[in-house]
C-alpha cells in the first residue's frame, strides 16, 4: 500500500468517525467537533514546528494559548470608558515607567564596566523603579477594577473586529517567545522544558489575578463574533423561508449555520498555516532546522547559527499557537483562565503531534482530529460501556456503583492506551516523517 493512500485511509477513518458521532448525537455535535479539532490541528503544526522541525522540548504551550485569547478580547472588547477615566492614564503611565526601569537598567549593565559600581547602579535602579512603578500602578488599578466590578471592572479592548484578534494573537504570543526564547534557549531540553512550564504558569497567574486587564477569574464574557448571531438569522423572514424550503426548523437551521461559518473560517485559517508549514519543510530553510535538530554540533561545524535558528523556529511556532488561542476564545466567545489547564492545553497537544506523526505536519492535523475526538467522546462512550456492562448487577451493587462512577476517568485511560499503543506499533506516529 502507497503512502498516499494509506494516509487518505487514516484521514477518511476520523473522517468516518466524525459523521458516525453526528448520525448518533447530531449534526451540531459533529460540527462541533470539527471546529474544534480544527483549532486542534493548528495547535499542533505550531507545536510540531518547534519539536518537529527543531527539537525544542516545549511545554509551556499552555501559556501561549492564553495569551491568543488574551489578544482576541484586547482587540474585540469595546473600552470601558468609565475604566479609562478613573485610572486607565495611570495604568498606561505605570507600565511606561516599569519598561523605562528594565531598559535603564540593561543599559547600565551593558555600558558600565564590570564592577561592585555597576552592581549597585543596577540595584538602585530596579529596587527605585519597582517601588515608582508600584505607587503609580496600584492606585490605578484599583481605581479601574472598582468600576461596576459585578460588569466590567477592567479596561476593556479597542473594539475592533475580532478577527484582528487573530494575527494580534499570534504576534503576542511570538513577542512572549522572543523574550522567552532569548533567556530560555541556551538551557538543555529538560531544562528548556521546566522553563517554558513555569513561565506559562507565570502567564496564567497573570491573567487570573489582574483583574483591570481581562476580569480575573470573573471571565469576559459577550465577545463579539465574526459569523451571524443565531436570533438574527431567526428573525430573518428570508432565512427562515429557506429553512422551510429544506424542512428544517430556523433554530436548528440557524444553529448549524453559525458552525459552518465558523469551519470555512478555520479551514481557511488551517490551510494557509498549513501551506506555510509545508513550504517551510521543504525549503533549504527547513532541511537546516532538521540538520540542526538531528545534530546541532555538526551544523555548527557548518557554520550554521544553532541558537538563532531555534529562537527562529520557537517563536514561528508559539506564534501559530497563539492564532490558534485567539480562534478558540472566539469560538467559545469568552476568556476564561481558570480553564487554562496543563493537561488540556499542553499534554493533549503533544499526545497530537506524537500519535499524527513528529515532524509530519500532515500527521499533526490528523492527530489534531483523532485526539480531540477521542477527548469529546470517549466520556459518553465510557458511560453507556458501563451501563451494559453493569446492567445485569442489582441497583445497590457496590461494584456497579464504582464502574459507573469510574466511566468518568475514561478520557484519562483512553489518551494514555492510545499514546502506548501508537508508541508500541507505530513508534514515529500514524503518518511518519519521510
């Protein structure tokens, strides 16, 4: 059997389970499947882009996911002008001040000899600028915070489309990594990868407590959309009418229209940074990362610059993550970071790019498919498994009681089979690298 048609077999079987989910459960559950798996499927090639192509032990995915949805309220939101009035010139000149603090002190340290001198400059500067940055931005941000709290209590966005947001959310994310990539990539890969971890916590924590930025735990909710609102298309006569034309009733109709707008969004979205990616592979630019990845010492050897190179490749990739955080905060309409778990937005992605395939930005969209579905519906499979298994057991069984309440951690034993299974059978992932 070719490679191309056993990978059209792999992409046609999820494809298979895909609409068997929706013949079961529904059109909208299918689709929303298929709109996630899509976001999914972006997460990975960035993911893949970085490990794939380079070799970088990334773990701290999580972190730039959140800071794509960061971006999408940023920019859609509108302002809370009541926010800016009380206190938003004090926050902007508070940040200005703890930018001007860090960039002085780097230029004492770059342009002052080495030296008790230079230390103690150093060390006058940050502690000073710390306790200026703070008398300003406190008062500030307490001021924002405490304008209709239960409503808005933060600064709000600029009120712009929200798919600005999308590329908006790839460049936080890339800036993020640059800063990251610039301390962070000389570390070892295990190193490298407690690094990234802690600083997407750090980024979580932020989000979480600073409530004039994006609510805190409190949420942004009411994002605007990019598609139609379903009640508009109901109470539109022409709508409506067609609907009727197809003998479906307008809420389901206006339900499954809103989805597919949202696929052809991210489709389109998916093929172009798959494009790229593909390109990118097969580029002279692409056989030197994976020169670089399989032996960094004799692409140095070489001439090659290691360390730029993988600061290249680690902020390309966070920054198809960070378009992928934004879609998936439009999607869902809401930020909400108490959501932002490891083991969602970091572990499931990598169990992506290793069961599709490293390095194969193919094998990372299926991967991106097949796992989100396995996530989606492993649960109610668990449940309804349970139920004939237990069916035969007395009401009050303790056993049965057990294995019903166990159905729940099915998503968690169904990841780790999949994962041990494709590792002991197909070691290099369902769609290897060539």
């Amino acid at each position: 059997m070719s490679d191309g048609l056993r990978n059209s077999l792999l992409f046609g079987a999820v494809a298979l389970l895909i609409v068997g989910a929706g013949v079961i459960q529904g059109a909208n559950t299918a689709l929303l499947i298929v709109n996630m798996g899509l976001i999914s499927a972006i997460m990975a090639i960035g993911v893949n882009l970085q490990w794939g192509f380079a070799g970088l032990f990334n773990i701290g995915v999580m972190g730039f996911v959140a800071l794509g949805g960061l971006a999408a309220v940023l920019i859609a939101m509108p302002p809370t002008t009541e926010a800016w009035a009380a206190g938003g010139l004090g926050v902007i000149v508070a940040l200005l001040l703890g930018a001007a603090t860090v960039v002085l002190a780097v230029l004492v340290r770059l342009r002052m000899p080495k030296g008790p001198l230079r230390l103690l400059a150093m060390l006058v500067i940050l502690i000073g600028g710390f306790f200026l940055y703070r008398s300003v931005f406190d008062p500030a941000t307490s001021a924002v915070e405490a304008v209709n709290p239960a409503g808005t209590g933060y600064l709000g966005g600029l009120g712009l489309p929200v798919i600005i947001g999308w590329p908006v959310g790839g460049l936080l994310a890339a800036g993020a990594a640059w800063l990251v990539g610039k301390t962070a990539l000389g570390l070892r890969s295990d190193y490298l990868a407690i690094a990234t971890l802690g600083i997407a916590e750090i980024t979580i924590s932020v989000l979480k407590n600073e409530d004039w930025l994006a609510r805190g735990v409190k949420n942004v909710v009411g994002l605007p959309r990019p598609v139609p609102y379903e009640v508009d298309l109901q109470a539109s006569e022409g709508f409506v009418q067609a609907a009727a034309d197809f003998g479906m009733d307008p809420v389901i109709a206006s339900a499954l229209v809103v989805k597919l707008a949202y696929a052809a969004l991210f489709t389109a979205v998916l093929v172009v940074v798959l494009v790229g990616a593909q390109l990118a592979l097969k580029s002279p630019w692409g056989r030197m990362m994976r020169a670089i990845r399989d032996n960094e010492t004799a692409a140095e050897a070489m001439g090659k610059d290691v360390t730029r190179r993988h600061l290249q490749i680690f902020v390309l990739g966070s920054a198809v993550v960070g378009v992928a955080g934004a879609m998936m905060t439009t999607l869902d309409a809401q930020l909400t970071p108490g959501t932002y778990q490891p083991l969602r937005f970091t572990f499931l992605i990598w169990v992506m790019v290793i069961v599709g395939g490293s390095g194969n930005n193919f094998g990372s969209v299926l991967g991106g498919f097949l796992i989100w579905f396995l996530w989606v519906e492993v649960e109610p499979m668990g449940h309804v498994l349970m139920s004939l298994v237990t069916s035969g057991m007395a009401d009050d069984s303790a056993i049965k009681a057990n294995l019903l309440d166990s159905a729940a951690h099915m998503r968690m034993l169904t990841m780790g089979l999949v994962l041990l299974l494709v590792l002991r059978f197909f070691p290099r992932g369902l769609i290897p690298e060539k």
